[in-house]
C-alpha cells in the first residue's frame, strides 16, 4: 500500500487541498520500505487526486477536505481518512498498526471556502 499524508512542517495539515507538501510512505507486511515528500502542485479541483493516483497511492490521510475531493478520491479507488491530526511520523505508525479510525472533517466551509480558518 501507498499512504499520502498532508502535511504542515512536521504535523498532518487541517486541510488536504492547502498543504505545501505530501509525505509518501510505501509500506509492505506493515513496515515501512520507502519515503518520499510531494510538492503540491497547488490546490486546482481534480488535480490532486489524479497525480496521487499516478502516483499509485492507495490511501490519503488528512485533517480535511471537501466532500467533493473526498469523491474524486474513491472515484480513482483512493480510500480516504479524515479527522486526521498529530506528527506524521506517529500518524502513521498508527495507520500501519490499524489505529486510525474514519474521523469528521476538521475542514468545514462552502464551496468557495467561505469561513475556511486554516
């Protein structure tokens, strides 16, 4: 499996679409057998959930996204987690270790990010 996770400096970004940067992690028989960190192209609708799966990630852990990113991600069979939060690097132990559970979207506001905070 191929986990991205949004990541703001060394923590999991409030908001998928807004990060800078990505931390890919291939992980086999739940261990972790390569890194990498993905500039963000920017936030474009549609955009990121087509470079991720070009990218053969399998699943997205973030604080928040929108519903409709949320859609385009299972569209392309990318399994999303939200509710996300800590430093990555615990973030993802846990995920290896099936401790990360589907949470609420820490990201709530309209489709043209009206009182969007982060």
């Amino acid at each position: 499996m191929k986990v991205a996770i949004a990541k703001d400096g060394d923590f999991v970004s409030e908001h998928f679409g807004h990060c800078k940067e990505y931390a890919l992690f291939v992980v086999e028989n739940s261990k972790i057998t390569s890194q990498e960190i993905l500039v963000s192209p920017g936030h474009e609708p549609g955009k990121l959930p087509a470079l991720l799966a070009e990218h053969k990630v399998t699943h997205v852990l973030a604080g928040g996204m929108g519903p409709a990113a949320v859609d385009l991600f299972c569209a392309t069979n990318i399994e999303v987690f939200l509710g996300v939060q800590g430093k990555i690097e615990t973030v993802i132990r846990d995920f290896i270790a099936g401790k990360v559970e589907q949470g609420e979207s820490s990201c709530s506001h309209g489709p043209d990010h009206e009182g969007c905070t982060h």
